[in-house]
C-alpha cells in the first residue's frame, strides 16, 4: 500500500506578554484569543493566556490549531509566484483583547485588535524528507509601540503526516470492493461481506457470541420483533479471501419506550473486531465498541446541524487486560446529510485526549483516522483517510474499514422506525437494508 501525502501544519504554545505599565495593569483581567488563519481553510480560534512572570510555564504537547494539508494544497504552495504570494502560502494569527463594555440591552464583549504575527510556509520543504520543519518557536513583537510592543510567543511546526485513502466501490449492504485511492489508481485491497441475520448468535459464535447484549425481554411480540435492527454484521475480507476485521451489532437498535428513535438511554452498538495475530480465522480480538443514537435538532448540543435531526456516535476502546473502556472519539453526523467521524487527539476534548494516552491508537497523537459518509437516505460510499503511522499490517487498515462501515450503517439504523408498514408507498428505489419488514 502507497500513502498519499499529507503535511500536518500545528500551532501551539501560545502567550502574550504586554508591555509593563497601565495598560497592563488592565489588561490582566481582560480575556484574550487569537484566530488562527491559512487560505483556504476555515478560520480556527483559540485563547491566549496573558503572560505576567518570567517564570511562566507552557504546555509543550497542547496544539491551539493544526491544518492538514493534501495534494491540491501542496501543489498550491509549490506554484507560489516570486511577486505575490499565494493565499495559503501564509500563517497569520490575530491577536485580540476583549473587555466587558455597556450596551443598550445589557453588557457586551468588545474586541480590541493587539497585533498579527505572519509566517511564510513556501520556503519549508524538509518535510519532504521526513524532517519536521520548525518554522517558528519563541517570542515575535506585534503590534504598535516599537521596542516596548505587545509580544507573542508560539510554535509554528510542519511535518509530513502521509495517509492511506480507501473508498467503498458501493454500498456496503451490496458487498462492495474496498479500494485504495493513490492519485487516478483505484487499487482493490479488501472485499466486504454484509451479512443481516435477525436470529440471536449462539455462544459459539465467534462474531458475537460472547458480546451479544439484548435489548429487553424474549421476542413475542411481533410488533417489538419488526421495531428493532439487529443482527447486522460486516466482515472485511483481504484479497486471499480470508476474514481479517469484523463489525456486528452488539446491541439491536431500538426506539425509545413510547417513542420512533433510538435514544442516548439506550444506544445502538458494535463491536470492532480484528483477526486473532496467531492467523485463526475463528478466534477474534475486541478492539472498539461504537454507540449510536439519534438525537432531535432542538435538542442536540453544539454543532448541530443546521435544524436536522442529529446522528451522535461515541467510540469506546478496548484496552487488552484492561476492564474499562477508553473514550477516544464523539462526534454528531447530520442525519439528512451525513458528515465526517474521525479519530484525532488534536480535535478532541481535553479530557479524552488525556484518557487515550493509555491507547496504543493514540501513540504519538494527531490525526488517526477519518471517513465521509452519506446521510440517512442517500446512496453511500464511505471515503476513509487513516495517518499511516498508524497502520503497521493489513489488519490494522481492515480494523478501520470496518469501523467505517459501522459508522455508515448506524446512520441508517437510527433512522425513525415506522409503527405501520405502509404498503401503499411506493418506494422510488429498493432498500438493500430492508428496515422495518
């Protein structure tokens, strides 16, 4: 397998330090952020603390921004003209002070620009041979006032960061091919058998057997057998045919009590499972557990998706020897849209950044991997990036396709479950999931 390359851009290590004097003075109690810019990019924000001892102590590892860069972006910074730089050939952070002020209706936040600091990145080209390119690290004036400036400390770093991109050739209930991207070569590296069994799994049964969790009591009534998905398996085959990563259902996707949709109190899950290292292809390692649920756009937190319905995925690790499971990604997917899933210590709370650190999937941290799915009614592909070093075997990639497909599936098993078959509808296309029959 080739990696395409990439080039992860970070920014860290922020504080300012004000001149002494009045200004200062009231300045300490003030809040102080930055936005963080490169063309092309969306605009990232991050707080600066305010720097008042020579002593002072910054976090070395804590990124503020980190931009990936792929191809078109590369090339975009290797055609930067003599006379005039391209847009995304330059780093800016803006500096800003903000301070409670009186306003008509209440109190309000007002922003006083400090200062922008600038950085060139066409000239770094070492990352090209591995090396990371520390492009600034220390303290920079900005602003007005000549010597006794207003001055920003930061840590500007590019290295490569190169990354394996699989593509699903079609749905995954129509068993696809899994391909590798690498320019216009669409390379095949694994198959994909989906498989949809409603029986509950035997404990022999090395897909699910031992993990299987129900979701109530015996299924008698055939209104509760039609109003749940269960049984939902995807096994990632690699070009010999044999069986190396698996996704099944661990727990059925059920509504609510009294409601259509699943809910957080009683999520959807699957279990991610890669061959066992002795080559048996019955004997399987649990690796992650992925929740789903659905939540309702009046209710779902911050960055809902623009008055949709939200699909809320939540994945657990499974540390070897270890009895708790180790959070490392959460992130809401637009129902009617879909949008991305992604495993990246640089995008995620505090909190579970620090709990991954016990992951060997988190080594080194930054990016891990990502994919790109389709909403709930929308014919999809899922388009999987995953950082090569984090990939040592064929299994490792397999693991994260299977993942990708269960992200894709658990979009469409949280779609809202029907009280009737409505036989009158007619359906422009056939559903290759066949929900609610």
């Amino acid at each position: 397998m080739d990696p395409q390359p990439f080039v992860r851009l970070s920014v860290g290590q922020l504080g300012l330090k004000l001149p002494a004097g009045r200004n200062a003075s009231k300045a300490s109690s003030r809040l102080c952020d930055c936005e963080i810019r490169l063309g092309g990019f969306p605009v990232q924000t991050a707080q600066v603390p305010l720097i008042h001892s020579p002593e002072f102590n910054l976090d070395p590892f804590t990124n503020a921004a980190v931009f990936s860069l792929g191809e078109s972006d590369l090339r975009a910074l290797a055609a930067t003209g003599c006379f005039r730089a391209a847009p995304r050939s330059c780093l800016e952070v803006a500096v800003y002070l903000a301070r409670l002020s009186a306003a008509r209706c209440g109190v309000a936040w007002r922003k006083r620009l400090v200062g922008v600091f600038r950085v060139e990145l066409a000239s770094a080209s070492e990352w090209r041979e591995g090396k990371p390119v520390l492009l600034h690290h220390g303290w920079a004036g900005i602003g007005k006032g000549g010597e006794a400036r207003p001055e920003l400390h930061l840590r500007v770093k590019m290295e490569a960061d190169p990354r394996y991109i699989f593509q699903f050739d079609d749905e995954i209930a129509l068993n696809p091919q899994v391909v590798q991207l690498h320019g216009s070569i669409r390379q095949p590296i694994f198959s994909c058998k989906f498989i949809r069994d409603r029986r509950r799994p035997s404990k022999s049964d090395p897909l699910g057997g031992q993990y299987w969790s129900s979701s109530g009591s015996e299924e008698t009534d055939m209104e509760m057998v039609r109003r749940e998905r269960k049984g939902w398996k995807v096994v990632i085959h690699d070009l010999s045919g044999s069986a190396v990563a698996a996704a099944f259902m661990a727990t059925p996707f059920v509504p609510a009590p009294g409601g259509d949709t699943v809910a957080r109190s009683n999520p959807g899950a699957w279990l991610i499972v890669r061959a066992d290292t002795t080559g048996s292809s019955d004997s399987w390692q649990p690796w992650g557990r992925l929740e789903a649920w659905r939540e309702a756009a009046s209710s779902a937190p911050a960055p809902a998706a623009s008055g949709r319905d939200t699909v809320r995925l939540r994945l657990h690790l499974l540390p070897d020897q270890q009895d708790d499971c180790v959070l490392v990604s959460e992130a809401p997917l637009s129902s009617d849209k879909g949008g991305e899933f992604f495993i990246d210590m640089d995008r995620q709370a505090p909190a579970s950044a620090a709990a991954a650190e016990h992951c060997a999937v988190s080594a080194g941290g930054g990016f891990v991997m990502s994919c790109r799915v389709e909403g709930e009614a929308r014919s999809s592909r899922p388009f999987v990036q995953l950082a090569m070093r984090h990939v040592t075997c064929m299994e490792d990639a397999a693991m994260f396709v299977a993942l990708a497909a269960a992200v894709d599936l658990s979009v469409k098993a949280c779609r809202p479950f029907r009280r009737k078959p409505n036989k009158k509808a007619a359906s422009p296309a056939p559903d290759p999931l066949e929900l609610d029959t």
